[in-house]
C-alpha cells in the first residue's frame, strides 16, 4: 500500500489540469471520437449479450403398460410403431429431396449467371 500513500485528491486534480492544458484542441477532438467509438462497441455488445430466450414448454408424454403383457401384445405394438416410424422417415425423405431440388434450381440459376 506504498503507493496509495502517495496519492492525494488535491494532486490528482493537478496533473489532470496539467495534463489538458498541454493538449491542443484537436487533441480533444479526437479523444471524443475515440471515446465515442470504443463506448458504442461496448454497448453493443452489452445489448447484444442481453436477450430473452422464450419459455418453450416440452411435455413428453410415456405410455404406461401393464407389466403381464404378453409377447404377442408387444410384438403387435412394436409392428405399429414401425409402421408410423416408416411413415415419419419416408416424410421426412419426401421433404428432404424437395430442399435439395430447391437448392439444384438455385444452382443452376447461379451457374446459369457465371457464379
């Protein structure tokens, strides 16, 4: 704590004053600039880091089955539930394709421009 010793409010405002009387007007134009520009980064960055995030409920719901079920009962379930899985995957295939021939057209539209 030697140095804080040393330091008095008197002295501080001393070498401030000493310190802007030696500096010439464009001096102080461009440590506003300077100022302004570093303090604008800042907040935009500060008021890119604040955001909401939606509270997006997600209820998952589980089916409950008897534990004397029998192999036959599970096996029926289990061919159902291939069945919408299939139905899900060729879907999602169907909606898969269209995007890529979305993106072949665009393709060749740019192809077509030089790029």
């Amino acid at each position: 704590m030697m140095l804080l010793r040393h330091f008095t409010p008197v002295r501080a405002i001393r070498d401030l004053r000493f310190f802007f009387a030696s500096r010439k007007r464009h001096h102080y134009v461009f440590m506003a600039l300077s100022l302004g520009i570093v303090l604008g980064i800042l907040f935009a960055f500060w008021k890119d880091s604040s955001f909401e995030t939606p509270y997006k409920r997600e209820i998952i719901y589980v089916e409950s089955w008897p534990l004397d079920r029998s192999t036959e009962e599970i096996i029926r379930q289990q061919a159902i539930d291939l069945e919408e899985k299939r139905a899900r995957e060729a879907e999602l295939e169907q909606r898969r394709r269209e995007r890529q021939a979305e993106f072949q057209r665009l393709d060749e539209r740019l192809r077509k421009w030089g790029f």
